[in-house]
C-alpha cells in the first residue's frame, strides 16, 4: 500500500491507497474513481458517489488543484519522504538544541560530520539505509554538532536519537 500526506495551507491530509477504487483518507476508507476526459487536461473524479470536474497542474514542487471554482496549492510527500522532513525540520525554535531522530529504523550508512564541527543548513549529518534506500537526513539550520549518539554500521529504531546539533 502506498501513503501520502497531502498538505493545502494549514491543513494535512494522510492519504493510503487501498486499491484501484478506495483510499483511506485520515483513516476514513473513501471509494474513488478517477479517469481523464478525452481530449481534455480535466480529470473526473468520483469519490464516494460525488462526481467533481479537477484539473492539476504541477507548479514547481506543488500542485495547482481547480475544483469546484476554486484554486488550491498542494504539497504532496510520499509518508518516507514527509517523515524525513519532518525529523530533519526545526523545532518550534532554533535556539535550542535540535535532536536530530531516526524517521524510520535503518542502519546508519555513514556520519560525514564529527563531533564539534560546525555545519550549514541543509548541510547532510547523517545517511540512513532503510528498505534499501539511502536517505540523507540535513541539517535544518546552521550549527555545531555537540553530540554523535550512533556509530556507522549500527542499527536504529524509528524516532532514535542520532546527533544533537546546537544553532550558532
């Protein structure tokens, strides 16, 4: 099954498709159907009975979504990606420590920063191998690594600790 979180201004969507004709969107199993208009970029869409007219466009990294007369911007992460982002994003605040955590188990690959080194934002700490795939989890501010807690080659859990970094 695959999962998404869809976000549209202030509000998050978790979307998992079931199968060909039903989704579970926030936990709710919605049946869809959604199939192009013949030479038309406008998409049917028929969820839970309802049909809508929808036209998405890709804008950058977002998606323009006309529906109903109204415009939306969507940002839309697969759940991997969206748990990465979220473990490498800042706190409520940059003047604290920020703990960097595992977004899913894995085994760490490598740490290309020490102890005490001072870093860029976006800057990659530590690369995590999970369902056979690298990901490089960044730094989400400037700082100095102040504390390493794994070690390449070692397992972790999701939501481990694996490095504090302190802003500067």
């Amino acid at each position: 099954m695959t999962g998404y979180v869809v976000r549209i201004g202030d509000q998050e969507y978790h979307i998992e498709i079931l199968d060909d004709r039903h989704i579970r969107l926030n936990g709710e199993i919605v049946e869809v159907d959604l199939a192009t208009l013949a030479d038309s970029p406008l998409l049917s869409l028929i969820v839970d009975g309802r049909s809508y007219e929808v036209l998405a466009t890709p804008q950058g990294e977002e998606w323009e979504i006309h529906l109903k007369g109204r415009t939306y911007l969507a940002q839309v992460e697969d759940e991997v990606a969206h748990a990465i982002h979220k473990a490498t994003s800042p706190g409520s605040t940059e003047r604290s420590d920020y703990i960097l955590q595992a977004p899913m188990p894995g085994l760490i690959v490598a740490i290309p920063v020490s102890k005490d080194q001072t870093v860029e934002s976006n800057e990659v700490l530590v690369i995590l191998e999970s369902m056979k795939m690298q990901n490089e989890l960044r730094a989400p501010h400037a700082g100095q690594v102040v504390e390493i807690y794994v070690q390449p080659g070692e397992r972790v859990l999701q939501k481990q600790n694996l490095l504090r970094l302190r802003p500067i």
